[in-house]
C-alpha cells in the first residue's frame, strides 16, 4: 500500500513528540522517509505558537525540518482570515505565536477590542481575568469569533490541562454568542493548507497521528490513507471499535520505515 | 400596601450603589425603615466578597448596616455546603471573601483540587490560567460543581464586564460536567437564607431591587411583595412589559420613605 504514496502529513503532539520530550524513533523516521524523497508536513492543533517556535522545537529535538514543513491552526486560521475576510480587524484571547502568525499573513489587529470585526481564541496558557474581559468585550461589540481548534484538553507537564474549549466556554457562555468557525483538525481547512504544502493529490498521501478524532478523521474525509500511531491518546482497542477504522495501526511513528523497508 | 410589611429585604447593587457610588437618598431610606422599626436584609448575588468586607463598603458609604443584617451567594454557598453536605472538602475557583465565607461556616478547603468533593465558582477579577486548569482538575478528579450566582455580566468601573458565566463555561464546556447547584437570586435558596435573617413569613416581606430576573422574580416565587427600582438595570418600559410585573415601580430607593410618609 505504501508505494503509491508519496506525501506524509505527520501529526506532531503524540506521534513526534509528548511534552518536551521526542518519541523514541521518531526523528530518524522523518529522515529516513526524506532519504526516500518523500514529501513531508507536520499538521498540529497547536494555535498558540508560530511556525517558527515550533520549527525551534523541532530542530531542537533533533529533526530536520523546515518552517514551510509546518502547519499549524495557527498558521490556517491566519490564511483563513486573509482570503475569506480581507481587510478585517482582528483581536486575539491568545498568546504571541498567534499574532505573529496573524502578522505574518498580514492581518491586522483592531487597536481596541470594541473595534474587531473577528476574535480570534486560541490556548491562552498565561490568561487573565484582564484579557478574558478584553475578549467579551470584542464579542460583546459585534466581533464574530473563529477558534483556532476547540480541544477540551492537552496533555501537560503535570498532567490533563484545560485547553482552548475552556477559552471558548467563556466567551460563548458570558455572551450567548456561538462560534463561527472552528479551523483544527479534522475540518476541510486543515486538509486543504497541508495538501496545498505537499502539492499532492489525496489519494497519494497519507495522514499519520495519534488521534481517531482528529487526525485519522481529517485523513478519512479528505480521502487519504490513514495511520494510527499508539504512542498518544488512542490504544488498539480504541482503533479496532472506531465506527471507522484507520487504514493502518502502528506501535509508533517508527514503524513507517519499518513497512517502507518491508516493501523493498 | 406598605403597612403590612415589617421586614425588606434591598438588593445592593443598583438600588443601594453603582459601582463605588452610593444612589442618591440610599442612605436616609434606610436609616428612614430602621427608626419606623422595620427589619432589613441586603440581599446581593455577589460571591466573591465576605459580607464582612460588603459591611465594610457599606459603612463607608454611610449606611448604618450590620454583618447580619448582610446575605451574600457566598454566604448562602457557604451555609447550603454546611447543612447539605457536612464534611465535604471544597475546592475555590473565585476570591477570598467566597473563601472567608465558606471558612466561617466551617466548610473546609481539598488539600489539592483533585481531593475536592465541590468546585465552587464565584467571580474572580484576578484569575489566572493557572486556577482555572485547578479548578478543571477539580472536576476532572470527580468534584460537582456549585456556582454562587451565574450572572452573565455586571457594570464594572469602565463598562459591563465578564462575571461568573465565564468562570463557569470555562469548565463546564472544558469538562462536558454540568453545574450541580446555582445558589443566586432568584433561588428560593436565597429567598429563605434572606427570611431567616429577618425571622418574619413572607407575606409581611417586600423585596426592593432594581432586576426583574432576579429580585423581582424571587419576591414572587416567595410571595412576597416587590418594588421594582430604576437605578439600574431595569426600565419602566421594561417593567411594563414583564409577563409578571412587579407590585410596584419606584424611581428609587428613596421612594420608600416618600410612599411611607403619605401613608401615615
């Protein structure tokens, strides 16, 4: 099955790395399918970092890796705004990689909340009560609201954290205003931005993660092979009582070269 | 009317003061009820103050009040916890007056959130993301939750501002657990914590209050009697067009004195 494909889109949090910490093979997994020419992107939930800090991360643990290599909710929530709401004011509950993704795309932000035309949430890890204000009143003067992903939790150093559906709750429960676009995975706009990196057809990529919900669910709606990998939040029991299965399941991200190398 | 009522019971907020500013004729209007011998209560959905600091404010802004002449939603929290749940350990998403309260009816703390039997949530202008991933694990660890009030918004110092609805959608949307107990006006909760205090049936008892949804409302649930003031929130419009009004409508807190010096 592997030889008819040519691009990989690899989920990044429990399939390449848990924490701060790289999962076991996971490195000289992406160079062994680079030696073979394939095409990679990391696709990541995380909207509140850029693809540059996450690029550092990456080099840091070890991988080689490019910033176009990246794509974040983050990054498609900035490409978003910029092709759908041109011109638009934005204010972000969020955190700085958020804005310099924005900026990067050349979105601008309103100089004060009551003047958005959009809030933009994202996991706000060092939030304040201050900040959370600014956000309702961005709401409360008219702005719509796009959510980089809607995660109830991640895991963090110490344990399951409160993630951006807690950033969300807020807003939409003290304003009765819903969210209006949502960009993480497995939405059609995910897909899209790391299609259009691969400058692939589908059918000649594969989707690997760690997440049924998520990225195997992106992979089985934009019609990619799909792989589950067992290194995060799903087990084989998960896999084999999921209303769709993915295609393939693989202990860890390792196992693509040990397939790869099977064929041959 | 109004000499069949011996006991009042006066919302803070919007009848007695806005903000840090007493209302005008507040003050004699009270003094006023108390030399013709009448009981009163204030009666507020504040939770994150103790009513010993709610004595202080209003000392200070030259009212002749009492502690225990003071019903908070933190004090009625503290005293449901007490006599409902005896024993159970808590855990506070909100500020110290929830805190001081709860302490002075010998309801104690969880050592760690994942200990606590109850997540109280009351506003908290200084939250931190690092309290509200508590009070998540709080839930996640097995605590129901209880809000002191579930108020959407309140008028703060430079405009309305996000209260204890975006404390509680935060983790209500983060932890799919819904809110066990809403203690607020209009709850027959604070209805009887205010009745108790002033010992007299409802029927010789009339609430003052400048909200329809809350205090109004929790006169009739009560059977109690109840004027409508318009120096806050509610209009006369909007009196008028209540599905049930209220007995009476008054420009102001004032207005007691007036309505009880004609009748004599």
């Amino acid at each position: 099955m592997l030889n008819t494909i040519d691009g990989y889109i690899i989920d990044l949090d429990g399939t390449v790395y848990k924490g701060k910490q790289l999962i076991d093979g996971a490195a000289e997994a992406v160079a062994f399918l680079k030696s073979r020419g394939k095409r990679i992107v990391f696709l990541s939930n995380r909207g509140n970092i850029s693809r540059r800090m996450c690029c550092e991360k990456l080099t840091a643990l070890g991988l080689d890796v490019a910033e176009e290599e990246i794509v974040l909710t983050s990054t498609v929530t900035a490409r978003y705004l910029q092709r759908h709401m041109p011109g638009c004011r934005t204010w972000v509950l969020g955190e700085q990689g958020l804005k310099d993704e924005l900026a990067a795309y050349g979105v601008k932000e309103a100089a004060r909340p009551e003047l958005a035309d959009w809030l933009v949430i994202t996991l706000h890890e060092t939030l304040t009560y201050k900040e959370l204000n600014d956000a309702f009143r961005a709401v409360r003067g008219g702005a719509k609201i796009i959510a980089t992903n809607a995660d109830k939790t991640f895991p963090g150093d110490d344990g399951d954290a409160i993630d951006v559906a807690g950033m969300i709750g807020a807003i939409v429960h003290s304003t009765d205003v819903q969210v209006e676009v949502t960009v993480g995975k497995p939405s059609s706009l995910m897909a899209e931005a790391a299609l259009d990196v691969l400058g692939l057809p589908p059918e000649r990529c594969m989707v690997i993660g760690d997440s049924l919900a998520s990225d195997i669910e992106l992979g089985q709606r934009a019609g990619m092979m799909t792989a589950l990998v067992l290194t995060g939040s799903a087990t084989r029991e998960m896999a084999v009582a999921a209303a769709k299965q993915p295609d393939l399941v693989w202990n860890s991200l390792a196992d693509v070269s040990t397939e790869m190398e099977k064929m041959v």
